[in-house]
C-alpha cells in the first residue's frame, strides 16, 4: 500500500513542481526553450511508455531526480545505440538530458491536460499543491497549500482517536484505507492495487500478467553464422552422468537404509485418553511420601465485593490510621464500592496474586499441622460437681476489726475459740472467734511478723515474732490448772548463761519478760516465722538473713536453743515440722529439703522450678506438700510421687502470700495479694494407686488492696471448714459454709 | 498410675558430646531425612532453575523438619522427594535438551543455518501424563486440586501474548480453548453453584463429583503486567496445569458422552464466541448420543405398545424429538430446550436439578456492554437462554419472547414493554439466592443493592448484612409459595401411598427434630437452673447459719452476692483454667484471642453500620 502510495505521490509532486517552476521561474523554461533551438535534431526512444519517462522532469533543481533522469536515459542510450563506443554514449547522455528537458518543457507549455489524464491510475486530479516541500512546515498551520486560484486549501477537521477508533471499528474496509498526508485525504486501495501489493509482499513480479519464466527468445540468429562461436568439441561432462553425484546419493541412500537419516516426523499433538482408568477407585498406593496437599486459597467474604455493603468500606479516617500502621499488620485489601459493574477497573495485582500462589506452592516449607477446630469450652477439664464436695467456706460470716494496720499474720488456736493476730501497727489481738470479740491486746515497739498458737489445747501460749525478737506470751485463757502449769512453763529465773560456747549465745538468748508476762528470745538476726511442734514443746524460728545459722529450733521446757546441723543452700524461707513423723522440712526459694531430726540427714530435695517460695503447708498426712510462690503458682508435691510438682496450679495473677491445708476436711486454700483466696478440693487417697484429687472450689474475695498487698495470710479453722483471712485493708476475715 | 521408688533418677552414665557420631555410624533422624536444597542440587547434578522447575512439573516442596541440622535459614527436602527426583525420566530429557541446545548453537555459530534449523525440528519433546498420575494417583485427587489450576489458566487466558516474557500466542489460545472447554462442560451440566463478582474478578464455584471447585476469572479488561513477576515459574506452573486440565476435561466429555477435543464451529470461534460455539457442539453431539438410544427405547416401546396402552405423553414427545432431530442445527433455542427435556438424568442431585430450573423459561438478552463470556457461561448452567449483540447471536433483539434485558448503561432507552431492564448483578444476585429476585432494586440507572458473597458462613463469622436477611426473607417466601405446588402438581394423584409415606418421613423428621430442639433447651434450662441452685445455695447457706449475725449483715452480703452474678460465672470460668494443663490454658487463651479480634470486627461493622443510618436519619430530616 505504501509503495503505491508513495509512488502515486511522488508523480504527483513531479507533476506539482513541473508546474510550480514553470509559474514561478518562467526564465527556465525559456532558456530550455532556447536550448532547444540550438540542439533541434534529437528524438531517440524517448518517447518509450514503459519507462514512464515523458512525465518524469525535471529541472536542475532537483539533482537527484535529474540524475535518475540521466540513469535512464543512459539506458535508452545504450540500448538504442548498442553498437555504439563510450563517446558516442556520452554524448548521447548529454543528449538524453537535453532531450528530456525539451520534451518536458514541451509538455508543460503545449498540453498539460493531457498529462494530467496520462496517469491512467488515479482519475482523481492530484489537488497536493504543497510542492515538495517537508510536511512539518504546515504542521501547525491551518491550510494544506493553494489551490489554483492562490486560496488557502483548508486542512480537514482532525478527528480525534476515540472517533477514529469508532470509525475504524465500524467500518470493515478500514484497513484499505491509508491516510495520505500531502493531499490530506484518505486514500482506499483499490481491489487491483492490493493484488499488486500482495504480488510485490510475495516477491513477484508486480503485475500478473508479466511472466518472469517466458521462454527464452534468441535473438541471435545462428543459422545464418558462418562460424560457431565455440569449435571446441563437446566435453564429457556434458553427456556422462556424474560420479560424484551418484557417489553423494548412495551415501545417502545407504545412510537412510541404515536409518542414519530419519525423515522428519509430523509434529504429533498430545493425545488425550483415560488418564485415571475407567475405575475411578484405584487401589494403587503411592510408594513415595505422603503428599501434603496445598491449603485452599481463602474464600472471599463480603469486603470484597465489587459492591459491599456500606458498612465494609472504611471511612477516610481509618484509611488515613492504617498509614499509621506496622506494615505488616495493614490490611492488604481496602475495600471500595463501585455503582455498576461497567465501572469495575482491571485488577492491578491479578497476575501477581497468581504469582505469589505459585510461590507459595513450590517454595512454602509444608507441614502437617492439626488444626483444633473444638470449642474451647471442651479444653476445659470435667470437674465433678462442687456441690458434692460441700461443705467449704463460700461466704464472708464474720470481720474482725481493731487493727490499724495491715494484719500480716493469723493464727488459731487448737481448739478454735480462739484467733490470734498479728499486725504491722505493732498489736497483738486475741478474738473470739464466734462473736468477734476482741479479747486481749499486747503492744509492741515494731511490726509484728508472725504469730503462732500452740498446738497444745492445754497450753494456750502464742509465739509471736516481732523484728529480732520472739515473745513467747501468755493468754490467761483456760482454766486455773492449766494456767499455774503455764506460769510454770513461762518462769526461769536466771537467763542462760552463756555457758557453752559464744556461738550459741550470739544466735539466740532467752530472757523473761515481765511487761507482757512471757519470755522473750532475741535473736541476732529479724525473724520471719516461728513454726510450733506438734507437741508444743518444741518450735522453729526461721532468719532469712541469718545464713548458715538462720533456722533454730528451740525447746521450750528446756528453755534450749540449737542450731540446726545441716548446711542450708540458699536463703530459707520459712520451716515446717511433719506433723506425724519426726521430719523437718526447710524451704529455700527455690527448694524444699526434708530432714530426718532423728538420723540428721536429708530425705529429700523437692524442686519446685519456682522462682520464688513463699509460703508452704503440709498435708496432715504428710506426705502431700502445696508451696505457693511469688509469681502466682501453686504447687502440690507428692513426696511419693516424685521430686517435681505433682500438680502446678496458676491461679492468681499476684504473690501467693500464704497457703494452707485443713487440718480434718479435705480443703487447702491459697491467698494472694490480687485481694482474693482460693479454696480448693484436695483429696489425697489412702490407695498409693490414686493420684490426688485437686478441684478448685472457691474464690473468695472481700479484701480491698492497701499499698499493693491485698489477703496476707488465710488459715482453716481446726474443726469446721471455716477459713480465716487476714487482709492488709486490717480487717481480718471468717469464711463460713 | 504405679507410684515409682522415691529415689530420685541418677545419672551414672557420663554425658556424651552433642554432636558426636562414631566413625562409620550412619545419620539417624532428621539429619538422615532431610537435605537442605544446594545439598538436593548437588546431588541431582542440576541447576538450580532446572531444579526448581522440576520441583514444579512433580509438585514437589519443602518440608519443614522437627529439628532443623542445618540451621534455620535453610529450606529443606525429603530425601525421598529427592531420590523420587532423581528417578524421573524427565530429568534426562531435560539433560538431552541441555545438550541438544548446545548442538544448535554451535550449529548457528558455526554459520550453518541448515543445520541449526533442522536441529530445532528436532528439539527433544516429553509429555506429562504420567507424571500427572503420579501427582494424582485418583481422578478425585487430580479435582481436589483443580482451584489453582483453573484460576491459572483463566488468567492466562485473559493475558496478553508478550514476546519478551515468552507467552507464546499459542498457549493463550490453548488456555482459552481449555477454559471454555471447562465453562462448557460446568454450564451443560449444570455444575455451577455460586458465583461472586468481586474487585479482583469473578469467582465461580462448582460442584463436581462432589468436590467444591472454585476459581477466578479476571475481569475481561486489559491486564496489566507487572515487572516483578517471573513468568517461567508461572509458566511452568502452566504446563503443568494446561495437562491435567485437558485430561479432566477429556474424562468430563466422555462422562456425557461427548468426544474431546471438540471441534467448533469455524465461524462462531471466529467471532470469539467460543463458548457459545462448544455449547452448540455439545447440542448437536449430545442430540445424536442422547437421542440414538432412544430410538432404540422407541422400537422396543413399539413391541410393548401392542400390549399397553399408556405413556402417551412419552411417544409424542419422542416424536417431537425425532422431529427436531431432523431439523436443521440452526435453531439453537429448539435444539438447547430438546436437549434439556430429553438429558433427564437419573442420577442428577437435588442441587443440579434445583439449578438447572433457576431461569427455566426465561430468555435473555445481553446489551454490548455487560461481561458476555460470564453471562454466556453463567445463565445456561442456571437453565436460561441467552443471545447477545453481535454476530453469530442465536436470536436477535427484536425477538419478541426475550423476558430480561441485561443492561449496564447510566439511562435506560426502553424499547420493549414485555421485557424487564436489569442490571448484570441481578443475574449474580439470583444465581447466589437460587430465587428470582424481584428486578426493581436492579433496574437501569440505580445504584443495585450490595453484592455479598456468597462464599461465608454468617454463622461463624457473627454479622449478617442487611440484605443477606432481605435474601433469606426472599427465599423463604418463595420456598413456601412454591414448595407445597410442585408436591400437589408433581405427584401423581395415582400413589397416595407414596404421598402417604412421605408424609410420615416428614412427620417423623419433623417430631425427631422437635425431640432434639426440645432437648436442647431442657438442658440449657437446666444449667441455668443450677447456676440459679448456686447462687441461692450461696444464700441459703448464709441465711441458716446467721444467728449470730445482725440481719443487716445479712442484707449486706445478699445485695453482694445478687449483683455478682456475672462475677460468679467468671469464677467459674476461672476455676477451670486454674486446673488445666499448660499446653491446654494457652490453646484456650488463644482461641479466646481470636474470638475476640472476630467480635471486635463484628463490633466495628455494627457501628459504622450505626454511623452510617444515623447519617441516613439525619439527611431525611
């Protein structure tokens, strides 16, 4: 197309300059004229149509095209003066081109009409009056030329490309058309133009009806030569068949015999069958590993709709949030509403979803993983019903106020009439444990740590520690006897005497105390706890700070303090006495060692992989241990089950303060500082075959928190399942069933 | 449990070094199962873009070990995933195509154009079936994983060929070709159970051998094609999935009895309606197949004639069916409702027939702009008959039996009053609802009501958008007005006795339903009753036992415990974290974690839900 195009311009231009120059430079022509008087006698072929030469002129103007000119006419030249040598055709180019300016010259002046209906391709009168001139001149001007008459030739109206595409769309011939930017018009090829185009694409001759293979005509005439222009006999070449051809063509037969050559073979497409057999159950076993299938990609929900509902899309401000956001934790899909599905835009990321699929597929390590797709509410563990395990204390029944300050530490005594507490105002108070009345008071100088009854009903004492001091105080409760037997219990006359050696001495020294009618032993270092002996003879007394000699059992009725012969490992925490056997049990903060008193040797190392002790209890059977901690865990060893926790207990988000066991019920209840107490279910089987039972009952609340500590100690009751709590708001109270 | 000795466990033996292995003792554990990757291409003797290419074609992946030998940057294999690498035959064909390569480049470097070009005629070709079986030893399997699959080669389907990125113009046609293969089938038979036009495409579900399918199809617009993806991976994903497309499709065809691959109709597929040209080959193969037993049928009917009289209806509608057999194959409606009253399979599911009548006898009409090749597939899988603008339509846009329009314009330019004006989302809408939704809220020029996907479970996820219960509202209008009809005019009044049964399946399912409901909620009476039990338990333990209490005391902690209610049944909840194991405390705490991100999701919709009709109230006045 755009050959012809071309073509078809570039005669046109031809035709435009002939006649621009003959306007504008009418000098030329008559000097042609001229020169063509002077050189009359030339009319050769010229006037050949084939060569199409009578309408290609041109002036000097334009060299190039003139030198075609001479290119040609230096053929016709040659052809029409064969014969001729080099100086009669140079002559004759000199002559052609003079010739040619002549006849151009005549055309133009004589019949420029004629010319013009000469070109028997386009019937349309080429109107390009542009010249030859580069288009860009009349890029941005409004008019294409001048028509004859000197007017602007208004340039049609641009279209734009949305119309032009429309157009093109519309019409089925558009790729016929070409735009032919001199004449400023679209230009359809014709029928006969396009065969010509395609003739050319195939590389044939351009029109059809030229044969390229017309047999050859001699124009040489051979009959009528006296000489051949060879008299050279005939070669044998010329009629023996080649060896070596023959030679090349057995190879190749034998080559494709022995099937060396192999002829090419139809592409063959894949053939398509039952890949998985007719039955559908094939019992086949893959012999390799479990193939681990892809998860599925995740479903849609309504976000991403092209359409959500309003309530999806997020607001300007929460997009503007997630700038704010980690990158990570962005939502990766922002939903947006379009009103019809013509609006939908193409989705940026489509092809590269699929691609981070792929990704996934074959670069994702893969794992089996189970997936727990259960109610949470069946992780829980079936308790048996708290209803059974009745009684327990579950409400607050009584309050004990009078402290003025935190009650740091509670006991009862054995026959539970009576409640001792201790608190950090420096008071000692003895309750009555039914009425809530407050029975007697003793005063000291600073806080009191720890108090203790003794265990004996008889001897109704309570062992009080208070800094480096324990008292050793007389209720006055019971009745006469056991009264005299107490002031016995509590009167020596001379404090020991340093006798033994300066060690003892300094760890410990007894000395009356008149003022609150006991005993008072000062020891070296401050006491934490004071722990009684089953029997109320003897009882411990615990110095976190004390080192090697911080836990000492003392003898009452001996009024005889011993240290205790086993090395401690780490800082003691508190100390208790088995209730049955003759074992002590010392805990450090992160051990527990039981000690055989009898045969002074350790028993054994509970590690309770606690951070820190704070409080332990043994079961009245003794062989059950609980151990609270700092960090909130409750542990319960079984000394016959192992060195590790048979049970650990995470129940409040505080320091467990205290624990305690019943003394009859099965019950043991923990407080913590987070102001609540826990009771709990602890059954332990007489059958070694069972494992303790551990059911949490309880939470027992009530406390207020003061300075960050909330339910300081809690004790049981010895006979009912009461629980007593002391709280740091000063208020110390009874839980009842 | 046996209680063992109280002595605690002493080790006599020294500890040996970690990481020490006598000479010659071979790998034990993790370290013996599993190789990283650079140690798998070593061993295989390839590259690593060969390998992974391979690992592609056999599906083969990393997997992660218990206990990483290597370290934890590594990625690692099964050795069994690589020596089943290492058997493969197509291992060696890829070495030969190596060493074929390089026989052609010498060929061109040595100027010899012949030869190269002859060589390439010659390039060593492998075909993937077997290592499909392999992947997939059922055909179940090969349609369990059929999502990517599709999804893959209906993107491809949408892109554009691309020289550079080597996506030959060939293999776009074939995903093509594939893809409408896979619509035909699923809308012939009625497969297709949800669709769901979303931002990034459109979602289609099917059903088939009872497997859930679902794929995407982008939006038939211009795709753009991002720099930062590398199309061999994709590619050769796609040579994979090309096959084990074409071989599900080839079982698909053949389970109707229609020869794959089909061969279309040069006009309609040049005239890029592919789809509708394959619909039309199923016509006119399934016609022959499915009507060629039937005249068998029929000449056996013969004989029976002459000793029943009866099925009647039966012959004519043979005869009308012969009758249009004889007719000329271009009257496709005809030919799509034979087609469909004759393929009465026995073995379709409820849900097939149920989909299959969705749009019975309705006929549209798709305007130029709507989403053709979605609706061409989407409304005959739902029973419909569609035409479109355009040549190769079966029907034009005068027809006067057209009862939807499907329109996607701002104005409408109504020319018919007998048809209705939809928007496309109607016919989505329907599809996800299985009623027909009334058309005014999807008439030309409205904003149509929210399009909801119909891929969640309202249930689990804890939210229900307003027109969801609009939807459920809608069908269950329906499902009453149209049930019981189909019951009366279906069955025959001739077997009361099966009426009679079905009755009383229905009325024992209905009482069994009824038990099980009455059961639910005497045991939630029943926990409710004991928490009551408890609480005035609580109390009533108090109450007895305060004789020595003042009753203002009393009061006092009966107000305290009235109010704690709440506080008792967290205790509760407490008291049982307290005991469980730790393992158990943090899966629990964990599934706690996510309900309440869920709730919080939920809580954030209601309230710009909230917002959004406060704004709505707010304007109107």
């Amino acid at each position: 197309m755009k050959i012809k195009g071309e073509k078809k311009k570039r005669q046109s231009v031809r035709n435009s300059k002939s006649e621009e120059v003959e306007e504008e430079q009418p000098s030329i022509t008559e000097q042609n004229k001229l020169k063509q008087k002077q050189l009359p006698s030339h009319s050769d072929s010229d006037s050949d149509p084939d060569y199409g030469s009578p309408y290609v002129s041109d002036s000097e103007d334009f060299p190039e095209d003139g030198d075609f000119d001479g290119s040609l006419s230096d053929s016709e030249a040659g052809e029409s003066g064969s014969s001729g040598d080099e100086g009669v055709v140079n002559s004759d180019v000199d002559d052609g081109l003079h010739n040619d300016q002549e006849n151009q010259s005549n055309s133009s002046e004589s019949h420029q009409g004629v010319e013009e209906s000469d070109s028997s391709e386009d019937e349309v009168a080429p109107r390009n009056t542009v010249g030859d001139v580069p288009l860009v001149w009349y890029k941005d001007e409004e008019h294409i030329g001048y028509d004859l008459n000197g007017k602007k030739i208004k340039k049609r109206t641009r279209k734009d490309k949305v119309e032009s595409f429309l157009e093109s769309a519309d019409d089925a011939k558009n790729w016929l058309k070409v735009y032919d930017e001199y004449n400023d018009e679209e230009v359809e090829v014709t029928k006969k133009e396009l065969k010509l185009i395609n003739r050319l694409l195939k590389g044939k001759a351009p029109h059809s009806d030229f044969d390229p293979y017309a047999p050859y005509v001699d124009w040489f005439k051979w009959d009528d030569a006296k000489h051949p222009l060879s008299n050279a006999p005939e070669p044998k070449r010329r009629f023996i068949p080649s060896k070596w051809e023959s030679k090349k063509v057995v190879k190749l037969v034998r080559a494709i015999r022995m099937g060396l050559i192999k002829r090419d073979k139809p592409k063959e497409e894949q053939q398509f069958y039952h890949l998985w057999g007719d039955d559908s159950s094939s019992t086949e076993k893959a012999n390799h590993l479990s193939f681990i299938p892809a998860p599925k990609s995740k479903l849609p929900g309504h976000e991403e709709s092209y359409n959500p509902s309003l309530e999806y899309i997020p607001t300007q401000e929460e997009i503007n949030s997630y700038q704010l956001m980690f990158e990570e934790d962005r939502p990766k899909f922002i939903p947006r509403r379009y009103t019809s599905l013509r609006s939908i835009p193409a989705y940026d990321n489509a092809v590269k979803d699929v691609f981070e699929r792929c990704l996934d597929l074959y670069l994702c390590p893969r794992v089996r993983k189970k997936r727990i797709n259960i109610d949470p509410e069946s992780l829980k563990p079936k308790l048996p019903s708290r209803r059974d395990l009745k009684p327990y204390p579950v409400t607050c029944y009584l309050e004990y106020k009078g402290h003025t300050d935190a009650v740091v530490s509670i006991s009862i005594e054995a026959s539970g009439q009576w409640l001792a507490s201790g608190s950090l105002d420096g008071t000692v108070r003895i309750w009555e444990v039914e009425t809530g009345r407050c029975l007697r008071v003793w005063e000291f100088e600073e806080a009191v740590k720890f108090v203790a009854w003794n265990p004996l009903r008889e001897i109704p004492i309570v062992a009080v520690s208070v800094g480096q001091e324990v008292f050793i105080l007389n209720t006055g409760l019971g009745d006469e006897e056991e009264q005299k037997n107490i002031k016995e219990l509590l009167h020596f006359e001379t404090p020991v005497a340093p006798d033994d050696s300066g060690d003892k001495v300094s760890v410990a020294s007894w000395h009356q105390d008149d003022k609150h009618e006991g005993i008072r032993l000062r020891h070296f270092k401050t006491v934490s706890s004071v722990e009684w002996h089953r029997k109320g003879d003897y009882f411990s007394t615990v110095m976190p700070a004390g080192e090697s000699r911080a836990v000492l059992i003392h003898q009452l009725s001996k009024k005889h303090t011993q240290r205790i012969p086993f090395k401690l490992r780490g800082l003691p925490v508190s100390s208790v006495f088995h209730p049955t056997k003759k074992i002590f049990f010392i805990s450090t903060k992160k051990n527990i060692r039981a000690y055989d008193l009898q045969k002074q040797k350790l028993i054994k190392k509970l590690e309770t992989g606690l951070r820190e002790v704070s409080s332990i209890s043994v079961h009245p059977g003794g062989d059950n241990i609980i151990v609270g901690s700092r960090e909130g865990k409750l542990c319960w060893f079984d000394m016959d089950l192992s060195s590790k926790p048979y049970r650990i207990l995470k129940c409040h988000p505080k320091d467990i303060t205290n624990v305690a066991f019943h003394r009859s019920y099965p019950l043991f209840a923990s407080c913590s500082d987070d102001c609540t107490a826990y009771v709990f279910h602890g059954m332990v089987y007489s059958d070694l075959n069972q494992n303790p039972l551990i059911v949490p009952l309880e939470i027992l609340r009530g406390h207020t928190s003061s300075n960050g500590r909330g339910v300081m100690d809690c004790k049981f009751h010895p006979r009912q399942p009461w629980l007593f709590t002391a709280g740091a708001d000063s208020v110390i109270k009874l839980y009842c069933h | 449990m046996a209680k063992p000795d109280s002595k605690p466990k002493q080790n006599s033996k020294p500890k040996a070094k970690k990481h020490y292995r006598p000479a010659g003792k071979k790998k034990e554990g993790n370290a013996a199962k599993y190789v990283t990757r650079s140690q798998a291409v070593k061993h295989l003797q390839v590259n690593l873009p060969l390998f992974r290419r391979l690992c592609i074609l056999k599906g083969i992946f990393p997997r992660e070990p218990k206990k990483k030998v290597k370290g934890n940057h590594h990625t690692y294999y099964h050795v069994k995933d690589i020596s089943f690498l290492e058997r493969e035959p197509l291992l060696e064909i890829f070495r030969d195509k190596r060493a074929h390569e390089k026989k052609v480049k010498k060929a061109e470097a040595k100027k010899n154009p012949d030869l190269a070009k002859r060589l390439r005629t010659r390039a060593p070709t492998y075909k993937l079936d077997k290592v499909i079986r392999e992947r997939y030893p059922t055909y179940i399997d090969a349609l369990r994983d059929l999502d990517d699959c599709l999804t893959m080669v209906h993107l491809f389907a949408a892109l554009p060929a691309l020289e550079r990125e080597k996506i030959e113009v060939q293999r776009i046609h074939k995903c093509r070709r594939l893809s409408h293969e896979w619509q035909a089938y699923i809308s012939r038979t009625h497969k297709l159970r949800k669709t769901f036009v979303s931002v990034k495409g459109i979602y289609y579900q099917a059903e088939v051998e009872g497997q859930k399918i679902t794929w995407l199809t982008p939006h038939a617009l211009q795709q753009v094609m991002p720099d930062d993806v590398d199309f061999n991976v994709m590619l050769n994903f796609l040579e994979v999935y090309e096959t084990l497309l074409a071989f599900i499709n080839y079982r698909l065809y053949h389970s109707i009895n229609v020869k794959y691959p089909p061969i279309l109709d040069p006009r309609l597929e040049a005239l890029a309606s592919d789809l509708y040209a394959l619909s039309r080959y199923f016509d006119v193969n399934s016609r022959t197949s499915v009507v060629d037993p039937q005249v068998s049928s029929t000449s056996g009917s013969e004989q029976v004639e002459t000793q029943k009289v009866g099925t009647a209806s039966d012959e004519s509608e043979l005869r009308l069916a012969q009758l249009q057999h004889q007719l000329p194959s271009n009257e496709p409606g005809a030919l799509m409702r034979l087609v469909e009253d004759d393929a009465g399979d026995v073995e379709e599911d409820d849900d097939t027939r149920e989909c299959k009548k969705l749009f019975r006898n309705l006929k549209f009409f798709l305007s130029r702009e709507v989403p053709r090749e979605s609706l061409l597939f989407v409304i005959p899988a739902f029973g419909g008959v569609v035409s479109w603008e355009g040549e190769g339509a079966p029907f034009k846009e005068d027809d006067q039996s057209i009862t939807h329009k499907i329109v996607d314009r701002p104005t409408l330019v109504r020319t018919s009053l007998s048809r209705e004006y939809v928007q496309p989302q109607w016919v989505y809408d329907c599809v996800n609802a299985r009623v027909i939704l009334p058309t005014e809220d999807y008439m030309v020029g409205k904003i149509p009501p929210p399009h909801l996907s119909p891929f969640v479970d309202h249930e689990s996820e804890g939210y229900v958008p307003e027109y969801a219960e609009t939807i459920k509202r809608l069908q269950a209008a329906a499902r009453k007005e149209v049930l019981p009809l189909p019951g009366v005019g279906n069955e025959d009044v001739e077997d009361p006795q099966k009426l009679l049964s079905e009755g009383i399946i229905d009325r024992a399912e209905a009482s069994e339903a009824a038990e099980r409901k009455r059961k639910m909620i005497l045991e939630q009476n029943r926990y409710l009753d004991e928490l009551k039990m408890e609480v005035e338990g609580v109390q009533n333990s108090s109450t007895p036992s305060d004789n020595k209490q003042s009753s203002s005391k009393e009061t006092q902690a009966r107000e305290e415990s009235e109010p704690d209610l709440e506080q008792i049944v967290e205790d509760h909840a407490n008291m049982s974290k307290t005991v469980m194991s730790r393992r158990k405390r943090k899966i629990y705490e964990a599934m706690q974690i996510g309900k309440q991100r869920k709730k919080a999701h939920v809580d954030l919709l209601k309230e710009r839900k909230k917002k959004i009709q406060a704004a709505k109230e707010s304007e109107e006045n």
